[in-house]
C-alpha cells in the first residue's frame, strides 16, 4: 500500500537542535560592525567618496617593482598584516608631495 502524506512536511532543523546557526548568519559580511551574535564579520565597507573609481595602468621596471615588494614585506613584518600593491600604491599617492618628485639636485 502508497504511504499517504500526512501534510505536515518540516522536519526539525538539526543544526537548531545542536544549537548551531544557520549558514546563511555564519556568512561574513563587509563590515566591522557586529553581528546579532555579538561577533566581528569582515571588513568594513568604504564610502562612496573613498571608493577608487579612477583605473589607472603602470608599468614599473624589475628594480621599481623589486622595491615595492620590498615595501610590502616591510609593512607584513612591522605591522603583520599584508598590503595589496593597490593599497601600497594609493597610500603613496597620498602622502606624496611634490618635493618627492622634484629631481635630485647634485
């Protein structure tokens, strides 16, 4: 004889019974902010006046670009944290001025 359907189809949520959450809560957001669950999820997202929008292409020699991994293992061993060449590149952009550029006077 065909089983018959009792209607009630949900069935117990075994991560709820062992008192886990559901993926979709465990998914990190972009955001420093914390969660309901009282925990850090991410990093936090820019402004629209800190987003980069400008695309830019640059060509550096073996040497130029020897230095800037240089640079970025100096940032991982000071601070432990890594650096994208993006973020090194905006950095230095930023702090620039224009007697780093003037040539060198002998």
């Amino acid at each position: 004889m065909p089983k018959t359907s009792t209607g009630n189809t949900e069935r117990p949520n075994p991560l709820a019974e062992a008192g886990l959450r559901p993926k979709s809560a465990q998914i990190p957001h972009q955001t420093d902010k914390e969660d309901e669950y009282g925990e850090h999820r991410g990093r936090e997202l820019k402004s629209d006046e800190e987003r980069a929008t400008e695309k830019v292409t640059a060509y550096f020699t073996p040497p130029q670009y020897d230095k800037i991994e240089d640079l970025r293992k100096a940032h991982r061993k000071k601070t432990g944290k890594r650096i994208s060449v993006n973020a090194l590149l905006r950095r230095l952009v930023e702090n620039a001025t224009v007697e780093d550029i003037l040539p060198i006077e002998e």
